[in-house]
C-alpha cells in the first residue's frame, strides 16, 4: 500500500475525521466538529461521562510503503500513516488504542508527555514486555491533563522509522478562544535512504567520531549524530508539502510536536509572529515570539490570526543547512519558493526563561537536591548518567510525595533533551514560576534544575530523547522507594 500525506494535508480537525479512528469522548471534542472552543465547552463532569463511551483506535504497527517526494521508501508505519492517526480524547477520559503488532519484531507503544498508569507507559523492561510479532496489547489509560502529546514506539530505533502519531487531549474548559486548530509534526527521515534506523546505529557504534559539520551556536556545538537526507512536517517534503488550510482573519491554533530522533528544529510561519501558549502541553503565560527552537520530544502551541495569502511554515533542522517545508494557505495567492529566507529567524526567539507555569501548576518546594551528570566515555559513542549506561542504569530514587530538585549538569561535549516518564517537572528559572515539562533541553556545560513530584508511583524511565544517545546508553530511572528485584536493563547494545 502506498501512502502519502495527502490524508493529513487539510490538517483540519474535520477532515482527519473522515479518516481517523480516534478516543474520542462523545459531544466533547468530536472530531467532525468545528474546532471552535466555545464549540468543545462543557462541563468536566459531562466530559467524564461521554469519556466512557469513547471507542478505541486500533494502532495497527505493520511495514508500509510510504511515498516522500521523489522518495518512495520501505518503514514501518501505524495504520499505513505518516505521521500515525490522530488520538484525541478530553482531560479526565480514557484512551483505548490497542496496538496490533504485525512488525517482524516486537514493540510497545509509549505516550509521551501523559501523566499515564505505570503499566500502561510502554517502556520494555519496566513497565511491559515488548509485545512480540503477531501480539496484541491493550492500551487502555486515563489522560488528568489536557494538551499536546504523541506516541511512539519506545523499542530500540523502531521510532526513527514511522512509528509515531500525535496525541490531543482538549480541555473541557478550554480557556483560549481559537477558530481552527492544526497539528504539526516534525520529523527527520532517513529510513530506506540511508539505510535502516539500526544500520545507522552500527554505523555510529563503530565510530568514536561525531560529524563537525553539524554545529550550532545555539544548542552549544554539534547538534547531532546525522545528517538527514529528508526532514519531514506531518509526512510531507518541500516539494510535496502539506498545507494547513484556513480563512483569512482566522484565529489558528498550531501544536507543534518534534517527533524526530537527532534534530532540533528552529520554526517560524512566515508573515506571522506566534503567540506562544503551551509548552509541552502545559499552558503558559502567553508569550508573543518570531520563532522557537524546539528539541526532540517537546512541543509548543501557539496561536496566529491568520493574515490573507500564502504562507511558508518553515522547520530549519538546526545546525544541518536543510528544512522541513508546509504552506499555510489563507487566502489567494501563489505558493513561496521552498528556499525562502524568513525574516522571522532574525527575530524574537523563545526562550525557557520567557515561560512561565499559571500559578496552579506550580510545583511545591523541592526538599532535597540530587545532582545526574550527563556524560560521554572516552569511546565518544556512550553516553551516561551519573556515569552509567543504560545496561546497568542510575536510578534516581524518590519517596511518595515528596518533591525534589534535580539538577542536571551537563559534563558532555553535546546538548541532550532529558525525557521523564509519567511525571510532568517543574523547570526551575530565577524568579520562579518556570514551565512546567516533560523534555528539557540541557547544553553543554550548561545546568539546568527541575523540580519533580513523586505522584506517580513505578519505575520511571529518564532518558535523553536523542534516539541514538539513548541506544548508546543514556538512560536511567526514577524509581520509588527501594529498586524491584527484577528490574531489567532492556536496552542499549553495551
Ligand atoms: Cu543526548
């Protein structure tokens, strides 16, 4: 089967719905519908109710032929789809998505950024065994937080193949007022042109030396591991963009999601400064920016009131001299050059500090302070925490309800967004009142501190979202109370 991103090229929440098989709760948030909020208004207690009638969609992982501009290559894909379908669901409802397995190996299915039941997290090893060729797993959790998320295959390099899907969760109480809203999922894409994900990762094991070309200021020396031939936004090239489609005058809402495994992506929409609103999912203080840097794992909504014509959205893979490509079209008027020059770059740039959480999501105060050192090995294709690697992990251990402060000093010659499973933290900035996330970008010789609520009881990956750092090591746990005896280490080639 051949498929394209045609599907997903109106980018409207009505015409995906024509396609999609989403956990939705009835009367609140229905796919079908205008994406107005007013439209989605009701109450929590009758988004609960509809929550129970939510029907599941069935995340079908099986090899797929997928057509990238002049690219038609073998991957691996949910539902034949790229990205996979769009799960949408309301704050306080349950998802069901069982996953049919119909790779040649096996997998899971992680829901990044969702404050999610241990045992529904998908991480192998900790809180499922990975569901084997020809099986079936059924997902089934409940959502506590509104936002912007996806899911992923959480199995080896499986992830930097197609496996991943964007995940909404709209709030019952929405407090923006937006007329349509769009998903936008970044991603750089190698599978079938430079070979496979796993190839690509032999190659790196047996190479102690990283690629010089890919520098940038910005992320404090080399950015990542490869250069890839294609970078993708919501499975479209340059040449074969998808395009968002709305009136003039509209106000938009974009959740930006960066599902690549090696590349930060620096975004901008041309024509347009963006209102930022949430980071991760979790809203902020509105902050009015010309562009954002955007690590792997993390996402950003922001809103525009869309000015009339046609615009380029345009994702540079930061320190690689290429881009992802869509058009925004609002309005008459002919397509821009892919290689158009966004005056937006040399602009206002987000930065962590400009977040800042609502006073209800504030964290209380941290109790105690642990320090995790993120390293290299004299190899320079292992990565570490505290100096471990992922085959023997450094467990970071908390107490029920406690909070702790964990300072994440950066000792390694490149920048690592930091993941934590099943916890949102608070990023501490002077001030206070810093955003609250689940992926933080930590540079070289650079400190960050987060501050972390032990709410959510298991054994916790804490990982670098960088794919071919975590399966070169970078990973640890956050556990409660004493290790389990049999916690397994599950991954990494070491
Ligand atoms: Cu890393």
């Amino acid at each position: 089967m051949v498929v394209t991103h045609t599907w997903w090229s109106g980018g409207q929440i009505s015409r995906r719905g024509l396609l999609v098989t989403g956990a939705f709760a009835a009367g609140a948030g229905l796919l079908g519908e205008p994406a107005s909020a007013a439209a989605r208004a009701t109450t929590p207690a009758r988004a609960l109710a509809a929550a129970g009638r939510s029907r599941p969609a069935v995340l079908r992982a099986r090899p797929t032929t997928v057509s990238l501009g002049e690219h038609t290559v073998s991957t691996w894909t949910y539902n034949g789809l790229l990205p996979g379908p769009m799960i949408s669901a309301t704050a306080g409802g349950v998802v069901r998505a069982p996953l049919v397995n119909e790779l040649p190996e096996a997998t899971t299915v992680h829901w990044h950024g969702i404050q999610i039941a241990h045992r529904m997290d998908g991480a192998p090893g900790y809180s499922q065994t990975a569901t084997p060729s020809g099986g079936r797993f059924d997902y089934a959790f409940r959502v506590p937080d509104p936002g912007t998320y996806f899911y992923h295959s959480h199995v080896g390099t499986q992830a930097d193949r197609g496996l991943y899907g964007p995940l909404v969760v709209h709030d019952p109480r929405e407090p923006l007022s937006y007329d349509v809203e769009f998903t936008v999922v970044l991603d750089d894409w190698l599978d079938g042109i430079l070979g496979t994900p796993d190839e690509v990762l032999r190659e790196l094991n047996a190479s102690t030396e990283h690629d010089d070309t890919l520098r940038s200021p910005a992320l404090g020396g080399v950015t990542g591991e490869v250069r890839h031939p294609l970078y993708l936004i919501n499975g479209g090239t340059p040449e074969t963009p998808a395009t968002f489609t709305a009136r003039p005058g509209r106000r938009a809402r974009f959740r930006v999601i960066n599902a690549a495994a090696d590349t930060a992506f620096r975004f901008a929409l041309g024509g347009h400064r963006m209102t930022v609103t949430h980071a991760d999912g979790f809203a902020v203080e509105p902050v009015t920016v010309d562009t954002f840097l955007i690590g792997m794992g993390e996402r950003y909504d922001f809103l525009v009131r869309l000015e009339d014509g046609v615009f380029p959205m345009v994702a540079l893979a930061e320190g690689k001299g290429a881009r992802a490509f869509a058009l925004v079209r609002a309005g008459r008027g002919t397509a821009p050059r892919t290689d158009v020059q966004l005056a937006q770059f040399n602009g206002k740039a987000l930065a962590y500090r400009d977040l800042r959480a609502r006073r209800d999501d504030l964290l209380p105060r941290p109790e105690r302070t642990i320090l995790v050192e993120l390293g290299m090995r004299a190899s320079g294709n292992e990565w570490t925490l505290n100096n471990r690697l992922a085959s023997d992990p450094y467990r970071l251990r908390v107490d029920r309800g406690e909070t702790v402060r964990v300072v994440l000093d950066n000792r390694s010659p490149m920048w690592h967004p930091m993941h934590l499973h099943g916890h949102t933290f608070q990023v501490h900035v002077p001030g206070g009142r810093g955003p609250r996330k689940d992926t933080v970008n930590v540079l070289p010789r650079e400190r960050v501190e987060i501050d972390v609520q032990a709410v959510n009881p298991g054994e916790w990956m804490f990982h670098c979202h960088n794919l071919y750092h975590q399966e070169q090591g970078m990973m640890g746990t956050l556990g409660y109370g004493r290790p389990p005896r049999h916690t397994q280490a599950h991954t990494g080639h070491h």
